[in-house]
C-alpha cells in the first residue's frame, strides 16, 4: 500500500482501507479469496485510488461492494482461463487421429536408423547425445562423468547433430 504520506496523497477511500483493513480482509477470504486476500485488497486500493474523488455517502458499503465486484471479476477471469485450459485439452487429438499402424511403423524405422547412424559415431557421441537430449543432463555433468573436456563434449554433440540433420534430410527426400 502506500509509503509514507509525503510520497503519495492518500485519499479519503484509501484511509477508509487502511482504517478497515482486518474487515476488508475477512471479508475478501470468506468470499473465496483465500491466500490471495492481501492482493486482493492491494488490488481494491489501486482501484479506489484511481476512483472519481467525489464524496461517497456510506464509504464502507462503497468498499465492500467494490470488494464483491473484485471477486467477480476474479472468479470470471477464472472461469475464463479454466474455459481456455479445457478447450485447449479438447483438442488433443482422438483415437481416429492416433497415428495408424503403418505411421507407427515408419517411426519405429526411423528411430532405429538414427541409432544406427550414432551408433556409427562411436559409443561415446551416441552416449553424450542421449544423456542430453534424452535424459536432459548438462554438458557440464556429461564431462565430467566421461573425464572428458566440456569442448569435447560440445564438439561430439556437434557431430551427432550434423548427422541427424543429414538422416532428417534424407528421410524427407523420400
């Protein structure tokens, strides 16, 4: 909220909030507003702030109306983006759209032609691509297991990439 009064003029809304707070805030979390009560009410000071300065007959009604109208807005963005979330996961693709068997077949292919082709490379630029690529461990890590330089390791990735590029380019040639 705000600093010290010589930074920002407080209105007479926002001492309404400051001398209120406990029950804004009681408030705010019966309502559903849970952990998310304090920015909730930072949420409604910036919005009383920003309010029209014209004198207000009942503050405290004025308050917890703009509170309710907060939590409404809230639970609507909420639903929105769940909305979103749903529609999203609906179009994940159905049985029909699985990948038929002869699809499936032709990946399995392809795989192993990428093996082959690291396998070529030698055991250790196979092991170095698989423990980045696939299981995600850092080239730092990757050195330091195989005793080797971190520009060794860089320079096997490199290899293994040209190679899988080339394979790439083969495969959608066909």
């Amino acid at each position: 909220m705000p600093g010290t009064e010589g930074e920002q003029q407080i209105s007479g809304l926002q001492g309404v909030v400051i001398n209120e707070r406990s029950r804004l805030m009681r408030f705010l979390a019966a309502r559903g507003a849970g952990d998310e009560a304090e920015d909730m009410l930072h949420e409604l000071w910036q919005r009383v702030s920003t309010a029209a300065g014209h004198p207000i007959a009942d503050p405290m009604s004025y308050l917890f109306r703009a509170a309710e109208n907060l939590m409404r807005d809230v639970r609507r963005s909420n639903l929105s983006r769940e909305r979103r979330q749903f529609d999203w996961h609906e179009t994940a693709p159905t049985a029909e759209e699985e990948p038929l068997g002869e699809r499936v077949l032709i990946a399995r292919e392809r795989l192993r032609a990428v093996d082959a082709v690291l396998e070529q490379l030698g055991p250790r630029v196979a092991r170095i691509f698989r423990r980045y690529r696939i299981e995600g461990i850092s080239q730092i890590t990757i050195a330091q297991e195989l005793g080797i330089s971190l520009s060794s390791v860089e320079k096997d990735l490199q290899k293994a990439y040209r190679a899988v590029a080339q394979l790439k380019a083969k495969f959608d040639a066909e």
